[in-house]
C-alpha cells in the first residue's frame, strides 16, 4: 500500500538556503510530490515528524497555516488511496494522482466520467463503458464542451441539456438513457469522493414513449422453421437462433450467446441472465430439443457457435449479433 508523508524536496534550494515544502506519496518504488506553496530551511522542520517548527523566521500563525495546508494534503492523498484500494485493482502513482485531483475539484466531472468508463472497461464490463462514452460524448456536445466542478451541476443545468437534446430532435427514449447514465455516476461520484450537494436530479421527469412492437404472423414463423437451409451455413444458424428464442419464451441474443452446455439438464435450461444475474428455468419441449441435438457437438463450452471464445465477451457478442442481423436478413 502506498505511503505518505511529509518532506523536504532536497536538490532544489533556493538563494536563501530554503527547499520546497512538499507530501510525497511512495508506491511500488515511484515517487510524486505535491506542494504546499511554501519553502523552508532545514532547522525549521522536524523530519521524523513531518512537522514544521517556530524558530522566529515565520510567525506562530504562518507555521500553523503551513502545517494545516501538509495535514490537508495528506488526509485528501490518504482518502485518494483509500478509494483506489477498495476498487481491488493495481494503481499507480499517476492514478493517486488523478483520483487527487479530482477531490480537490482541480478535475472534474468529465474527468470522473472518464475515469468510471476506465474502469469499467479494464473489468469487462464493456457494455456499460460503450453506454457511458456515448453519454460523455453528448454531454460535450449538448451541455458544455469543457470540464466543470461536481458543484456545478446543478438543476438549472440538467434542464437545459435536457431541453437542447429535445430542442435537437434527440428521442425521448434517448434522452432518458442519457439522464440516468449521467444520474448514476454523479451518485457513484459523490459518494466514493465523499462530496454532499444537493441533488441536481430532483423532479426532472422525462416520460419514456413506448416503443412501437413489431411481429411476424405465425404463417411466416412456421415458413421459417421449416425452411430447408444447409446446416453449417450461417443463415441456417440465424434462423435456428432465432427460432430458439421462440421456443424459449423470448430468451435474448446475448443470453442464446453465452448458454453453455453444462446449462442444460434433463427437462430444463438453467440459466443466469447476463443482464441481470437472474436464475431462470426453461422446460425442454419437442423443438427445443431438436436443436440441442443439432448443435449439441458444437466445440468449447457455449451451445451455440456465436462467440469466438479467444475474444472477449462484449466483443464477441456484437460480432455475433451483427452476423446473425445480416444472415438473418439474407434469409428474410
């Protein structure tokens, strides 16, 4: 873990004899240094206290004043590695830094949205990460192009962004999208970095418009499933996926995707929803199970050969997608 203390920056002595002022933060053998703004000599500071001392150069109140500003410094950098550590991922000097930086309101909110995206993306939770870049990246656009203080976003401010993407066309669906984006990582934000203001989310209400449902009569699905296509091919795939999710009472792509074989027991799928975690039981009927035959000997662990297993699993899954959306419209 990364310690922290107050020093003496040796090698940078001014005419009067005096060295920067400093906390230093040492981890994993890397050093960086934040100032207070003050120089001093040697006799004025105890070393193995961290402490500076009243030998009559500077007044009583100015040696407080210096050792307020070090205490403050080191209480933010200890909070900064506190927030690093309980995030269970290695960190650096530089992430000490930024995190820093962002308590002490010298980074701001776009910084911190950044920073959560980072993160999200180096845990593979890349579908979050993709949602939230196309947030900041309308945030930008919409609201304001340069970074501003949690402090800042306020009500007044949420309101007109919300106004200038009606204003611009942008759906209803879309702009609800971005407004809870935006609401969950200011509250994630607030709460890691200990900042209480005034939530600037309150009574905005945005009414989401139902989405217009579309399907296929069942003259057309039953066309579909008896459709004589090569097994192997790709549109042969698409259309048994798709006539497993039919079979399966609406089980989603991403789900189809990553069942594995070992989901599969006598008379039921069980299975948890990638979305959620959810635990669900299916039964296994006629068609459900001619399907598990056809693609039972299917190589790795998924049922179905979607996913590259050697890539990584958001990655996969759109690849996949968009080849089933394209076979799918070949075979319409």
């Amino acid at each position: 873990m990364a310690t922290v203390k107050t020093v003496l920056v040796k090698g940078r002595c001014n005419s009067r004899g005096a060295y920067p002022l400093a906390v230093q933060v040492l981890h994993k053998r890397k050093k960086k240094v934040f100032y207070t703004g003050y120089s001093i000599t040697p006799c004025e500071f105890d070393s193995f206290s961290g402490r500076v001392l009243f030998n009559g150069v500077y007044t009583m109140e100015t040696v407080r004043r210096m050792n307020r500003t070090c205490r403050k410094i080191c209480k933010i950098l200890d909070k900064a590695i506190g927030i690093l550590e309980r995030e269970g991922n290695e960190y650096t000097t530089c992430d000490i830094s930024r995190v820093y930086e962002t308590l002490t309101g010298k980074v701001g909110f776009y910084s911190y949205f950044r920073e959560r995206i980072r993160v999200l993306f180096d845990t593979g939770h890349e579908g979050t990460a993709k949602a939230y870049e196309a947030t900041l990246h309308s945030m930008q656009k919409h609201l304001c192009k340069t970074d501003f203080p949690f402090a800042h976003l306020s009500s007044r401010l949420v309101i007109k962004y919300r106004d200038t993407l009606l204003e611009a066309g942008v759906g209803k669906n879309t702009i609800g999208f971005y407004l809870h984006n935006m609401k969950a990582v200011y509250r994630r934000g607030c709460l890691e970095l200990n900042l209480v203001f005034p939530s600037p989310f309150c009574n905005i209400r945005i009414r989401s418009e139902k989405t217009v449902k579309q399907s296929l009569p069942m003259k057309q699905v039953k066309s579909l499933a008896n459709l004589s296509l090569s097994v192997g091919t790709p549109e042969c795939l698409a259309r048994d996926v798709f006539m497993f999710s039919i079979y399966t009472r609406g089980m989603s792509f991403v789900d189809i995707a990553f069942l594995k074989k070992s989901d599969i027991f006598p008379g039921v799928i069980r299975y948890r929803r990638q979305k959620t975690g959810q635990l669900l039981e299916i039964g296994i009927n006629r068609q459900i199970q001619n399907l598990l035959e056809r693609y039972g000997d299917t190589s790795g662990d998924y049922l179905f050969p979607l996913v590259d297993e050697s890539e990584t699993p958001y990655s996969g899954y759109k690849k996949a997608y968009n080849r089933m959306r394209y076979a799918l419209k070949k075979v319409s």
